[in-house]
C-alpha cells in the first residue's frame, strides 16, 4: 500500500491514516519446516558445494 505525504500535513492525520494500514502476512514459513528430508550434515554439504567451485 502506498500513502502519499503532502507537505502540511496535520500529525494527527498522518497518525490516523497510519493506524488504518495493515500488515499483510504473505509467507507462512512453519508450514514448511520439517519438510525437506537432507540426507547428509549440512556441514558435510556446505563444504562439498564449494569444493565444487575450485
């Protein structure tokens, strides 16, 4: 959402028009937890990724 501030404006009025906006939550991120199942450390799969690159 986007709010355009005029020059002049009333604190009060940028207060208010502040409060009406919500936030919207986009991404539920704990639905997905647990769900990829790795078959090695992280560790051991950091290190074997950037060996890849030498």
């Amino acid at each position: 959402m986007v709010f355009a501030i005029k020059k002049g404006i009333e604190k009060k009025r940028l207060d208010e028009a502040l409060l009406k906006i919500k936030p919207v939550k986009k991404f539920n991120a704990k639905l997905h937890l647990g769900k990829v199942k790795w078959h090695e450390d992280a560790l051991t799969y950091q290190k074997r990724l950037r060996d890849e690159w030498d």
